[in-house]
C-alpha cells in the first residue's frame, strides 16, 4: 500500500504532466540493485501525450513503460522504491525523499504548486524518437557545478561532446561493475585526474546510482585544479571524494585499489598510471591515453621502414604499438586486456580507452607469467633497443 506521501507526490506529478508543465523526472537512489534509475518525459505518440518512463537496469538495458499523464496510482507504482525522486519543471521543482528509516518528505511542494497555479503555457513535448538513452541526463549536481548543465538540466550546447564523453565513460564503469566487489566499501583512484569530470560522475555512479560506500581519492599535480576540485565536492557534499595535489608516486596509499582510472593522462603519464596502478593490484584500470611521442622519438627498428618513411604514418603506427605495448604490459602482469572505443570519434580523436582486468588466480612466478613477461621484454627490445623508456615499465 502505497504511503499518503507517496501518493501525494504522484499526485503532483500526474498534475504537472497533465498541465504540460513537466520537463523531466527522475528517480534514483532504488532498493533493487538491479535497478540504475528511472528517466521520465512527456511525449507526444502519434498525437497522444504520455509519460514515458525509461528503467535503466544494470545489466545495460532500458526498459520503456508508457503511462496517461492522469494516472497517478500508475505513476507511484512505478516510482515505489526508489529513495529520491526529482521533479523538473519549466521553473519550479520539487523532490520526494525516502530516508533508510523509512521517513519520507516533499521538498518544494507549495512553491511548486503555486508555480504550476500560475504557468499559463505548455512546454514543447517532442515527437518520439529513437535518441540515446545516457546513464545521466544532465540534472545530476556536479554537472552543474562543473559547468556542463544549467540548473534546470538542460546540457549547455559547447558542453554537448563533454556530456557524451562522461555518459559514455560512465558507462564503461557500469559493465566492469560486476568485476568489483560485492559488498563493502570500494577504493577508487583518479590518477592525472586534471579538473575530474570523471572523478565526479564515477563517484556520482557509485554513491546515488548504485548506492555504494565509496573511498574516491583524486590525484594530480596542478595545485589550482586540485583546490577547485575539493572545493566542488564540499559543496556537492561528496564526502568520500578528496584530492590532493602531489605527484602519484608521493601518495601515501594505504587502502587495496579496486578501480584505476585515468582520462587523457599525456604521453608517458599514461605509462606511469598503469605501472602506479598495476603495483598497486588493482582490481580494474580503465585508462584513455593521449599525445603518444615516447616511442615516436626512440623508435629504433628499420623493420617498418616502408611505414615510417612517412611522417604522419609513422605518428599512427607509434601511437598504435603504443597502446598494443601498454596492453601487453598489462597482460604480462596477470591482467585481461582490451582496446575499446571511448566515445564518438567526432567528439575527441583521442578516443581509445585502455580497459584491464586482474585475473583472480594469476600467478607471477608460473611459468605461463613469466614467457608473458620475456616475450614483452623481447618486444620492447625489437623496437627501442635497450633504452630506459617508461614504455617498458
């Protein structure tokens, strides 16, 4: 049975729908944890409006209900437990919470009724179509203060690849969640994390979305970044992400690593992450490398002379033994590796992700490790020589 609370805000919502005055729903924090969340709009289906509902499961699907604006038991049916849900209107919002007690409470309610008291139009209500389905849809909190939404959701036009960049990288992070533990509390590290796009919207996954403890730290050596970072989760309230500006190998870790990440991490900085997070035994590392000019200016071979005659050939194939290197380094240290696309090549040409995972019975001393390390070496040999180079780790 549904609480007098709970049909209350379905009830505001079914009048917001019915009015036109809705522009976007969301419910997060859900008890199922197969559930993500659920994403709602008004659209307009060969002439009738709806409220489309999509469920985004964690298994990568979405599932799409349709409901009449009028049906408010549907609509608190259908958003029965989920511990938040947001209500974004053209001007005015209102928010249903759900506390672990069970205590629940409307945020917003009498400004939201007046508000919808006096709208005298009707938002747009696009046609259906078939456009992409984002983990997030641009009314989360750190978007806003990242500067990539407005406070009303809506995804600023220059921030548009960022947005598709985040979504994209965030949904990597949910098909290696099954990869890390299942209980507890989860250590993550942001190595060369810049101004943290990533840093916010994994924690943001992990916290609201999958309703994790999470230990985040932030890692790089720009002091005024650093200090905008921090200052950006104390105001989202993020209280297991921190920063710190030093250089990775300063950081006193302490805590086992169960996700690497690291977005655009230039030249050897890449290397340095995969070595920092392979010592580390890290559980997963999820890495986009950038400006590959290590193995560009050492190369010694004349074996691929017939490419490398041509400069701008011999930067493609550098930048692609690169990261065959790199993934190789990894699976020599007991990881399972893949190159996987990042995102729209349209958005960034820097758009290959690095992903690994530790195989749980690897053996460094069994004679299978050891020939993956020797034909690495080998590898490395035939291309640089026996040159220090970050490459060969």
């Amino acid at each position: 049975m549904m609480s007098e609370t709970a049909m209350r805000f379905a009830a505001l919502c079914s009048r917001a729908a019915e009015r036109r005055f809705l522009k976007k729903l969301v419910a997060s924090k859900p008890a199922d944890r197969q559930i993500l969340r659920i994403n709602g709009q008004l659209l307009d289906l060969s002439g009738k409006i709806v409220l489309q509902l999509e469920t985004r499961t964690a298994d990568g699907k979405a599932l799409h209900e349709n409901l009449e604006p009028e049906n408010a038991e549907a609509i608190a049916a259908a958003l029965c437990g989920f511990g938040q849900v947001n209500l974004l209107c053209d001007g005015a919002e209102a928010e249903y919470r759900r506390s672990k007690s069970g205590s629940e409470t409307i945020l917003g309610e009498k400004k939201f009724l007046s508000a919808l008291d006096a709208y005298g139009k009707k938002i747009e209500i696009r046609a259906h179509n078939r456009a992409k389905a984002y983990l997030f849809d641009g009314s989360e909190p750190f978007l806003f203060e990242l500067g990539v939404a407005d406070k009303n959701g809506r995804v600023y036009d220059k921030k548009q690849p960022k947005f598709r960049q985040i979504n994209r990288f965030t949904e990597h992070i949910a098909e290696i969640y099954k990869y890390l533990p299942a209980t507890g509390k989860l250590n993550v590290l942001d190595l060369c994390c810049g101004k943290s796009y990533l840093s916010f919207a994994v924690y943001h996954y992990l916290t609201v979305t999958m309703g994790r403890e999470v230990e985040m730290v932030g890692i790089d050596r720009k002091r005024d970044v650093i200090g905008f970072c921090a200052e950006t989760a104390k105001n989202l309230g993020y209280t297991g992400l921190s920063f710190h500006a030093c250089d990775i190998d300063d950081y006193p870790y302490t805590s086992p690593v169960h996700l690497t990440i690291s977005l655009h991490a230039c030249d050897i900085a890449t290397n340095i992450v995969l070595g920092k997070a392979i010592e580390l035994g890290s559980e997963v590392i999820l890495s986009t490398p950038c400006c590959q000019k290590e193995l560009l200016q050492n190369l010694e071979t004349h074996e691929y002379d017939f490419v490398t005659k041509y400069p701008m050939l011999k930067k493609k194939f550098c930048d692609a033994v690169t990261d065959a290197l790199r993934l190789a380094r990894l699976e020599a240290n007991g990881y399972t590796a893949a190159a996987l696309e990042l995102t729209d090549p349209d958005d960034t040409p820097k758009n290959i992700l690095l992903r690994a995972v530790r195989k749980k019975d690897f053996d460094p001393s069994s004679p299978a490790a050891k020939e993956a390390k020797r034909a690495f070496d080998a590898l490395c040999a035939s291309l640089v020589g026996d040159k220090q180079l970050y490459i060969k780790g």
